[in-house]
C-alpha cells in the first residue's frame, strides 16, 4: 500500500529523517552551527563598553561584551578552572572584570585571566593559558555575528558571498543601511519544526497564494507563486493600487533615504544560510534569525527595523509590523505541519519538488554536503 | 540476596524488559501494531459521505473518510509533495477533495491527485503514482479497523478467527447486533502502563476478589478467580439475586432484542489481540480497544454501546457505566503499580504465572513470536 | 580559539562528560550506589513495629519496615508473583502482612510469603523460593542505611572507615549522641547539578569566601579558603565575637551534653562517599543526604538535629537553621552554576584543581576506579 511511487520524474527533497533524527540534528549543530557565521543579536544590544549578551550557539553559551574600544568580543561562558557559568542573565553590564561567581577567578573584557586567589605564584606562568575561550565575532551590517569554529572561514567567504549571489553587489543592501536602522519591534517565535522546513519556507513562493492571502494581496505578482530569489537582484514589485507594504496594503510609512527610484515600492528577500533571511522594503527592514533547539524545535528572532528618526516621530508602525508578523504565523503553521508528516514511515524517502522549488535543492545540497564532511562528536 | 529463585516449579512470565524497554516498544510497534488489524473508532463516528476522523495508529496519522458510495477508506495523512500533514483536526466533514494547506495539493476521496499548481503537463504521467498512501480498511462489528502492513493478512484470519476460538461460533456475537448499537458513553483513560499488562488484566481474573468488589458481587463466580477464558462459549451467571448488570446490583435496562434465554443474565469476556476487549450482556456492551503511546503509556478508549431505542426512552444509563468504569479504574491502578515493578533489577527475570493464569501465556507466546519475526526498523 | 590551554600545570579536574553523560550516570548507578552503604532515613521515622518507609535506591523502590523485635528490614518493593509494587504510600503502618494489591500475595515483616491464593498445594515447596528480595540494612548513627548489593562490604569497611580516617577515632561523633537527637527541621532540595559537583563543593573550601558571607563571619578562617577535611580531627572555631552558629552570630541554643571544651564552639565537617554530609556543632548537627536523580539532577534531603529536651522546652531553632539553609542555597547555585558548564565543548577535558582543593582528587579517583570496575547493564 506504501508503495506506489515507483519513477516519479521531479527533484526528491530531503528524506524524512533529516528533520526528526537526533543524530542528524547533532551532526548539523557541529558541521554547520558550530563552524557557518550566525547572526545572534543585533549590535545596538550591547551599546556601550561593558554591555553585554549572553546567547546560545550550537548549545553554547556565549558571552558577547563590548570592550573599551567599542569593539565586540566573544568567549565562551565558561571558567577555566572548574567549568561554572560566568555570567547568567541574558543582558546587563559588567564591572571591569567577569568575575566567576563560585571561586573569584576574574577575566578581562579580553578574556585574559586578571586574578585567581590561592594559585600559587610559579603557576603566574601558565596565566597566560588560563584565559577565556574566545569565539570569533563580526559586527556587519548592524548585527553581530558569530563562529565557533577554531579557525573560521572569513565573513566575506561565507555570508556576504551570498549576499554578492543574490543581489549582484552590496551596494543595494549598502543604501538601506542597516546599521542606522532601529528596533521597532522584536518578536521570538517558538516554532515545532525543524529549522531547515523554516529555511525551505522561505525559499520558495510556490506557497504564497494558499497561504499568504494579505502579503499576495501586496505582492499580486507572488500569485504566480515565483518569489524573488530565482534572479539576481531582483525585488517583487507593490500591487498597482497597493499603498504600503502594511498588512492591508495602506500607505507605510516615509521612505527610507538614500534609496533609488527602482528600489522603491519593490520587496527583496534574501537567505543567508545557515540561519538568516533579510527582507528589504522601501521604509523597513525585517530580520530574522533562526536557533534551532531540537529536530522538531526552532527559536525564531524576528526584528522590524525602521529609521530611527521614523520611530522618534511617534508613526504608527503597526500596520507595518503586522503584514510580516502574519506571514511569520502562516508560515510557521504549514512548517509544523512538515514537521508532523516528516516522521511517517511513508515520507522515510521524502517528498518531492515541483520545478519552481528548485531553489531548495541548492540548500539541500548544501546541508548534505556539510553533514557528510562532520567527521563526528 | 536478590538471587533466591533457583528452581520455582511456576510458569515464567515475560521479564521485566518487555514492559520498559524503548527497542521492544519499537519492535512492537513494527511487528505488532503495523501488521494487525486494529479496532480505531466506531463506524458511527464517520456517518456521512466526507465525514473523516483522524487516527494515530503505530504513530501514524490515518485519515479515514467515508466516500461516495458510503464506504470507508483509510490514507495515511501525508502530503506526497512535501510531507505536509493534510487534515488536523481529530474529525470533521471535507470537501470534495482534500487539499493540503501547504501548497494546494488535492486529493479526492479515493486517495488520488486531482489538483498540483504548477506541476508540469509531463509530470501527469506521474500523478497516478502520486496518490496518497492507502491503509487497509475493513467496517466490522460497527467498528473500523485500520491494518497497516504493505499486504495485509485477511480480516477473517486475524481478528475473526479469535472471535471463534473464544465462542465457538460468530452467532452469540451476531445476536448482538453490534452493528446496530448506539454510543451512550465514551470515555478515554490515559493509563501509565505498558499496553500487555492491559491485556494480560483482562485475560485473568486471578485478581477479581482483591481488586473488584462491586464486580464479583455481580458475577460471584468470578470470586472463584476464574473468568470466561476458560471455556468456549463460555459466559459467567449473574448471582442469584442480582437483578442486572449495574454497579450496585440493580435491575439494569430492557434487554436487547434477539438473545436466547441462555444468553441473558451471563456476562461474555472476549479479547480480539492486539488491542480490542469485548464485553457482552444482556442489555449493553462495552467495548475498548487500546493505543500503546510509550513503553509505560496506554490510551484506552471504552464505549458503552446500548440499543438506541433505549437510549432514545432516555432510560439511566449511569449504574450500567459505573459498574464497568469503576472497574475499569481498579485495574487500571493495579496495572500501573506492575508497571512500576517491571523496572526493578528483581524483575529483570519476570515473574510467574500460576495455573489460573495460563490465558496468559498464549499471548506471551503470540508477542514473542511476532517480535522475534521482526526484521527491524 | 577554543585550544590554548597546552601544558598548565594544575591537576586536571573529571571532564565534563562525567557530570552530563546518561551512560556514566547509570554506570555509577550501578558501580557505587548499588554497591555502596547510603544513608536514606532517619531511623526515628519508622517509630514502631509495622512502620514502614519506601525510599528510591539506585532507581529501585525499597520498602524499609520496623519488625516485632524492633529491627529496621528492607526489601525490594516487588511483589515476586508478577512485579506489582506491595506498598505505594512513602511512609505508613502496615499489618502484620504486607499484601499486595493485585492478586492478594501477602508476606511477612520477614519478607517470607505467608498466602498466595490458588498456589497448588505442590507448590508450597517452592514457598521458600518466593519470599521478598532482601535488601542489607544497618541502623547506626540514628540512621537507616541501605546496600544493595548482594554481598555488601560490612559497613564497617565502607562507611566507618572514612568516619575514623576524618576524625582518628569514632569517639568525638559518639559525644555527639546521634542516636538520641531530635529532628527540628528536614528540608528537600532539588538541584539541578550532578551529585559529585555537590560532593565536590562541600569538599573544598576555596569558594568560602566568594559564595558565603554569613558562613564565614561565623568562622572566619573559612576566609583563608581552608575547610576542615584536611587534618584528621580538624574543627574550625568560631570568631571571637561570635555568639554561636548561627545566620548571625547571635548565641544559639544550650550545649549538647557530654561534649569537651576543645568541641564547644567549633564546626566539624565530614563526607562519607557515596553520599552524606555531617555536620557538627556545639548545640545541633546538620546531616545532608543525596539521592542523584538524573546526570544534571540531585535530591538532598537536609535535617537539622537537636536535642529532645531543647526542642521540647521550645527554644528557636530558626537563627540555627537558617544558617545551614542559607549555606546550601548558596551552594546549590554555584553547583548548578557548574553543571551548565560542565556541557560545554571548551570544558570536554574538564578544569583544573588547585592546591587547596586537594580532598577533590582523592574522591575523582575513587569514582573513577568505582567505574572502571563496573561489568555493565
């Protein structure tokens, strides 16, 4: 009865049990989460010297503090003599030093070990290796990113690589200047799916007229269920009578400076894989970034991003705010319902894509390769 | 000290693993719970053209709809595009075809693709490999049973070969028309044991005196700590001055049409392995049927199924229900605290049968064979 | 980044996969608290013949029961016909048999199987073979102490000796009169640390001063982060100004009977691996008990005992209690502060010790060889 699918001329997707096993999860975290670039916070969350974040990478805890010279570090959220958590709210600003709380042992916003009571003086030699495990940090395009890797592969290699594919140069994504823009909004969503249905959503628009009817509604041209990924630098155009990119299509908010005339009443999606989707529109910005937590379990952080004079003005950016926080739910629902049919034994051989997905083949190539290169835990 | 058993002259049980262990639980599911035929629902829960439940079987989703011509059908709830689960609600009435939420895949109620946007004309060669997975189906004893297995074995061979072996012919059960009964009560119990230990409850009535005071006044035989197993065609007498089957002895409802005189004031145990108990009495029936969550986790569902005419002359169903529900509750209990005991280190050898129990080791034997002939994940 | 700790010359602490890992968990299950004397009760909590306790062991409930001679027995919580737990309340009397509530088996306080209903004649030959698994008991120090071994080491060999190799001889804890105290106070706590990082902390007195304020203003040579373990008979003496142990140094309570002027006004603690703490001071002693529940969980239960005679004239026992309880709040936190790290990729080889924590290496090793002598499942 399972069994009438014998040659079926499309594109297989991935197999069921990359989306529920337990061991392909690990060996994703180790391959790809713990050596690809993440964004992890914006950089305007720690904004002075002494600020800092305390996120989770690959399931490590990581310590991001800004130091005296304004720039970003990482270390691992661990102390070097016998293993305690340094620091345990999410955010907050410290002292000169991060000093363990069980022993005293106490680190520079450096990483370097400043003081340990009762280490014998001839061990002062080994200070030197008693400091922080560091983490690489990059702070671009207004967010911080981080890599676990011992020796990470260059941003410019990684995620603004893809950036150059998608949109030709960085000069569009330069004019919308994303280190000026502020927070408007910041929701996290705790989505019952594994993170890569979350990637492959918003890869494809063969979804769209079934189930985004407010951002088709925007975007008539999605109705043809083509997004904006398939040509370099391109950006779906406003529907005729559409106003805004607000959630019924009313006129948003003033426009961003600096941008051209093609670039306005146009939204451009862009993934940065492994956890990052970017969408441009001509008076916001949405980010989101993805932590996943288990096979069928994924913390999405998305953030509405708006000139900070527009926001100081007191505009209404809710209509804004709720065109993308529609589409984040409706997304996220048919993801979980992915998730729920991944683990049938019917699905063990996975599904299909139809010729319009034929951007998700690119990820699935790109997962397979890196899982097959993790040499294990 | 936990080694004093050398040579006890009593049937072993099944050792303690049987109950704990995940790899068992798997193999059960595999080789028992996919290969079987399963008692689901009540045929009345789908009672028109389109009504559907959805079923969760061998941790399967399992539509079952009824079509055109009124009978049942059964596919697992799996989109063939990408996996997407296509109905999730627990029932309902669909359309004419059902679509999945995700991209709009449609399927009508025989299971095959109707509709796939944007799916290329030369992919319609495939659409006839692109229906949905069927299940095996059968609409019997106004029940619907669900068999899993690629090719399953007939209907007659596993489940109605049981029912004769216990009543020597299918005519007592035929007289009581379950076909024709109405749910008066359904309640589900959430039971933290092993589904055997269920089983091997009903298949003993060593425990009738200590456990079930309010039953063994009813029947007194049963004080005798021997059940209806026993015998073919067997069924124990109510006591002498028992006026009917009710949690205090009282008369009970009119008694359904077409019973011979032997078969009124007799209660008829039936169990229809892997997961169906059958209780016949004079004026009702009650009926369970189990699904194994977890190692230590079984759902029962129980049902009292009584004329509807009666149930329409709004008779007081409840002394009939409490006899069996509170029944139902202490073995419940008992089987749970065997639960715990099949963890211990002393329980790793199992325990032991004594001759009344020897119902038991048949369906010992049964799972062990069918677990042995599992060919694994 | 994650790699520059190349030759410090600190001993190494355990890596951090003996704190997290599910299979190092269930083989100290078996290779020490299966194997080891554990402290579980006091034994004025089964007053009289025919009170009972269940306590948890190693994963296995164990009845512990008061027979007619006033012993303390025990015996696995599994009835030997078919597994089901006898006794499912935590403490109570039972009658002069244990029964179980399945098929109404019953034994005595002995554990010998007194009735078994429908057991053939025949097999009363085999009664013998039937009777509760024993568990070794000792009553000592005013404790019931468990092994479930079955040959266990004489206590002697396992638990006294550490008691004579911290304090030279047994006559100091003998003064103390452990068996006529009183509990004032019991408190349970849930830690979310792994047992050996709570074994640790009590063993080391290197975080006195960063984590305990009240503690240290009591003894104030804690300030120098030198506990008491590490001189056989050592107890640390109060400060000058110090009233008594107490949260705040106020006086505490009259002084237990029958101690020496060099014990008045000073603290003794004591470990006896694999899981007591004793605590002793001039007017009550404060013993801790673990029981580890998971890799990252751990139940110590704390009892603070007193004189009878004080307890029943009144006094307050809160500014005594309090100190203790405030001592294992802040220890509890550090140790879960730990195990967070003990997780982390950068601390798979562990920390490192430092001079003044030494008593740690010796329990490390003892682990360490109590594991590596483990047969397996």
């Amino acid at each position: 009865m399972a069994s009438q699918s014998p040659q079926v001329a499309l594109t297989p997707s991935l197999e069921g049990g990359w989306y529920t096993d337990q061991s392909v999860f690990d060996a994703e975290q180790r391959a790809i989460f713990a050596r690809r670039w993440l964004c992890v916070a914006r950089a305007s969350e720690i904004p002075r010297p002494g600020s800092y974040l305390t996120v989770t990478v690959a399931g490590e805890s990581v310590i991001v503090v800004r130091d005296a010279d304004h720039h970003a570090a990482a270390f691992y959220n661990v102390c070097r003599h016998r293993g305690s958590r340094l620091l345990r709210e999410h955010h907050g600003v410290c002292g000169p030093v991060i000093r363990c709380p069980y022993h005293a042992w106490a680190y520079g916003w450096d990483g370097a070990l400043r003081a340990a009571p009762n280490l014998p003086d001839p061990q002062r030699d080994n200070w030197a290796s008693l400091g922080l495990h560091a983490v690489a940090i990059e702070e671009r395009y207004g967010c911080l990113w981080l890599n676990l890797a011992p020796q990470p592969q260059p941003f410019a290699q990684d995620t603004v690589r893809q950036l150059l594919d998608r949109m030709g140069s960085d000069e569009l994504v330069a004019r919308w200047g994303l280190e000026r823009l502020a927070t408007g909004r910041q929701t996290v969503y705790e989505v019952a799916a594994n993170w890569k249905l979350i990637v492959e959503n918003f890869s494809e628009c063969y979804h769209c007229p079934s189930v985004h009817p407010e951002l088709t509604s925007v975007l008539p041209e999605f109705k043809r269920r083509r997004g904006t990924l398939h040509e370099i630098g391109y950006g779906a155009a406003y529907g005729d009578g559409v106003g805004g990119f607000t959630v019924d299509g009313r006129a948003g908010l003033p426009p961003l400076a600096g941008l051209s005339d093609t670039e306005t009443r146009r939204y451009y999606g862009l993934v940065l894989t492994p956890n990052v989707f970017l969408n441009l529109v001509d008076d916001h910005v949405i980010l989101h970034w993805l932590q996943p937590i288990a096979p069928g379990v994924t913390r999405v952080t998305c953030v509405w991003l708006f000139d900070p004079d527009v926001l100081a003005a007191g505009y209404d950016i809710e209509p804004s705010v709720q065109l993308f926080h529609t589409t984040n739910l409706q997304d996220f629902t048919v993801c979980e319902g992915c998730q729920l049919g991944a683990a049938s034994r019917v699905y063990a051989q996975g599904g299909y894509l139809v010729p319009v997905e034929q951007q998700l083949q690119r990820f699935h190539d790109e997962v397979r390769a890196a899982v097959a290169a993790d040499p294990g835990a």
